[in-house]
C-alpha cells in the first residue's frame, strides 16, 4: 500500500480512537491495532469465528477446543464474542456464555496472538421488565430485536425515559470491558461493533426505528462514555447490512463521522440456499463500494459478519466465498457461532470440511499461525 493512504489511515485512526493525540512510543492499543490489521492486510484476508473456543457442534467448554482448529489444525485469526446480556448484571450471555469465562477466553485468544471483535445486542430498554419479568426470553418481547416501539432510542438519550437505566447498562458493559487485561495490566485491544445492521430494521436501533440524529446520538453517547472510563483499547467499528442500495451515499447517512470509526463493514449473509449467484453478485458490489470508502476515509474494511446458514452447499468456502472475497482488500471476515439450531463456521462432522480444509490452505486466507 501507498505510504501516504497509510499515514492518512493512521491520521484517521489516531482520531477514532481517542481524542488526545499520541505520539510513536505512546500509541493506544487501538491504535497499534488498527497499523496491524493495515500490515496484515497486505497478506491477505482474516478469517474470524463468533463464539469459536465455546462450544462447536459435538461440545461444549472444552479448553483449547474451536471446531475450526478441529478441521483445520489452526484457531481462527479473528474470534467474535457476544456481550448481551452484560447490560442487565447477568451471569451468562444470551447466548448462554458466561460472562467470565468470556473474559478468559478473550484473553487467551489475545494472549496467542489473535485477534478479537465484540458484539452487543443489549436488550430492549423501553421493554424491558426489570427484575427480570421477561429476562431470558429470546426472541423478541424486551429483546434486541423487539421493534413493537419507535421511541426506544429516544428513550435512552437526555431527557429520556430511560436515560437513567441506559447510564447503568452502559456502565455495567464499562466494568465489563475494564476486566479484560492481561495479567501484567495490559489492556486488550478490541475491535467493537455496537448497533449493527442498523440499515435494516430488526434491532430497536434500526433504520425505521429511529432518525439518523437519534442513531448518531446513541452511537456517541455510549462511545462517548466508554472513552471517558478510559477504554482506549477500542477500535470503534460501523456496519450496517448487505443490500443492493447500499451504496456510499446511503453508507453514510448514519455513519457516525471519520474521527468516531476506525474499522468499516457491513454483514451480509447468502440465507437461500440455492440464492450463490446472487449471493457473490451483491456481495461483490457491496464490497467494491465498502473498500473504495475505506480507502477515501482513511479506514480499515471488513466483512464484519457472514455465512450460508447450516452451510446447506457444503463447497461454499471455495465455490462461493473464496473467489469474492480474495478480489477485494479487507482486513478479515467473521463467520457466525455454531450453534446447534443454525451453524456457520465448519464442523469436523458435516460434509463441508474437507472445503473448509482447501480454503484455509489457500495463501490469502489467514489463520492464527499466518499472523503470529
Ligand atoms: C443471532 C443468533 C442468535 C444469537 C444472536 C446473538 O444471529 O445466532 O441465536 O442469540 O445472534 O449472538
């Protein structure tokens, strides 16, 4: 890469992750992440599994265990983790992680070299029955996908009804992320993708559930606070949902601003079944647009979240993820959890390894052995 768009990245980067200016020997975390996944990009691309040392589809909380190390012989480069649930003082994730071994595992996969991404799919605060009336319940009353109200972000700003309890949920998500440092105090840096898929409108933060100043407010607020609690550790990333009118202009309607996002993407997933050509069509335009913002805004692209649900063609890694993705520069792709209702990552059992095995031999595609 051209020196200048490099500096003019770090530039960018310095301003999305902090408000004061640091110079070489004093970088944040975020920032010194942000310069390594600019180096590695020039390798190749990532790949990422959510939830990947948690469970795989023959277990669960076994240490060291990742069915993509199963498949593969390597641990995924990148590691998603999924923090809902935190907001509410809860033991175990939505997903039924606990939250302390959350913890552990974030630092084990920092402490061998990997890389980390977050998720926050906090609950629905106007819904919500506190005390725990409807806690657990996954979908959708009181939930992040609860959408039966377009006044919940509103709620959660100044002057809201739920101002006050919003303050402690985002702090209890801040003494969540103060845990993780190593041992000897080292902060941990994350890439951190709050309000997600906010183009669609499944989540309370989506599109026709809020205006893009209510959008861009809840983004600051909470970015905001945690950079006042000294959580210099996050590379603030924005990534709203693959679709065919996702383009620059509609890109950065709600984006947040070039000095709040270090990282820019956006999920998009192939959920037909026999949908590939269509699937590699959007999925290219999508990131054709995605990278040349990236390279005007001074930023790092990625796919943030993507997958062919129960990989239903078992090919898919090489027929169609591989040759899309290898065309365009981004830093990584995260697959999603492998849950026993719906999996995205491989599986040692299912008839798409032996795929999987080809696409993580394949020299662009890196693993955690690729950028140790
Ligand atoms: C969704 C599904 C849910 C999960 C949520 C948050 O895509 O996997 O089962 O609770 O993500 O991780």
């Amino acid at each position: 890469m051209k020196k200048l768009v490099f500096m003019t990245i770090i530039a960018f980067a310095v301003a999305a992750c902090s408000t004061a200016k640091h110079s070489e020997n004093e970088k944040t975390k975020a920032e010194q992440l942000m310069e390594r996944l600019d180096t590695l990009r020039q390798k190749g691309y990532m790949f990422g599994h959510q939830d990947d040392p948690f469970y795989g589809l023959t277990w669960e909380y076994q240490k060291d265990s990742s069915d993509v190390k199963n498949v593969c012989g390597d641990y995924p480069a990148v590691m998603g983790f999924e923090l809902g649930g935190i907001e509410m003082g809860d033991e175990k994730s939505l997903d039924s992680v606990p939250f302390t071994r959350i913890s552990e595992e974030i630092i084990a996969h920092h402490q061998r070299g990997g890389i980390i991404t977050i998720s926050w799919h906090p609950r629905n605060p106007l819904t919500t029955i506190e005390g725990g009336g409807n806690a657990g319940q996954q979908y959708p009353e009181g939930t992040a996908w609860d959408i039966s109200d377009t006044t919940v972000v509103k709620s959660v700003l100044e002057g809201g009804l739920k101002h006050e309890l919003f303050q402690t949920w985002m702090q209890r998500l801040s003494d969540f992320l103060a845990t993780l440092k190593t041992p000897d105090g080292e902060k941990v840096p994350v890439i951190f993708r709050p309000w997600h898929e906010n183009t669609g409108s499944w989540f309370w933060w989506g599109e026709r559930l809020c205006t893009a100043e209510e959008y861009k407010a809840l983004w600051n607020m909470l970015q905001d606070k945690l950079t006042a609690d000294g959580l210099d550790n996050l590379l603030w990333a924005y990534s709203p949902g693959m679709a065919p009118d996702l383009t620059a202009e509609k890109y950065m309607e709600r984006y947040p601003g070039d000095d709040r996002v270090g990282l820019v993407g956006f999920d998009g997933y192939q959920w037909a079944p026999d949908g590939k050509a269509d699937f590699q069509r959007l999925l290219d335009m999508n990131l054709t647009m995605l990278c040349k913002f990236a390279e005007d805004h001074g930023k790092v692209a990625a796919l943030t979240e993507c997958g062919l649900k129960n990989l239903s063609d078992p090919t898919w890694w090489t027929s169609t993820l591989q040759p899309v993705v290898e065309k365009h520069p981004i830093s990584y792709l995260l697959v999603w959890r492998n849950a026993p209702h719906e999996w995205f990552g491989p599986s040692p059992a299912k008839p798409d390894a032996q795929y999987f095995v080809d696409f993580h031999n394949n020299e662009k595609s890196l693993f955690l052995n690729d950028i140790k």
